[in-house]
C-alpha cells in the first residue's frame, strides 16, 4: 500500500466514526428518556385464607361424585349394541 493509501483509509475510517456517532444519538433515545415507572406488585405469602362457608361446607353438592341416570348396564355403550 502506497503512503496517500493509508492516509485515506484513515480519514474515512475517522469521518465514518464521526458520523456514526451523531446518527446513534439520534437514532437511539438518550439515557433519561430510557427509565420508566413500573408498578410495584405485592411479595407472594404462603398465607391462603379460608373459603367462604357459604359455599365450601358439609352440606355443599360434591361435583366429584358419580351420578348415574337410569340403568346403564351396557359395558360397551358407544359399540352401536344396545341392551
């Protein structure tokens, strides 16, 4: 490389620098404008409080029961025999 070359090089090289840096301050926000507020959430406990009686109690209908309607003593009911 010929001395005129590098001493190219090096203009571009420090111009492109030069420009760069403008460019990322307008095209990046500055640092005041990147904070921002966020809600405050509360800490999780290992506290669960009660259910309401009103719907959790002895007498309450259990969903978890087996309800039967008429007398389904066909062991294959979606076969197509019927019984």
């Amino acid at each position: 490389m010929k001395q005129k070359d590098i001493a190219l090089i090096a203009i571009i090289v420090f111009i492109s620098g030069i420009a760069s840096f403008f460019i990322s301050g307008a095209v990046f926000a500055p640092a005041k404008d990147r904070k921002q507020n966020v809600e405050v959430v509360e800490a999780i406990t290992s506290d669960f409080p009660e259910p309401d009686k009103d719907y959790f109690n002895n007498n309450s209908i259990d969903p978890t029961q087996l309800i039967q309607i008429g007398t389904g003593t066909n062991p294959a009911p979606f076969n197509g025999n019927s019984q």
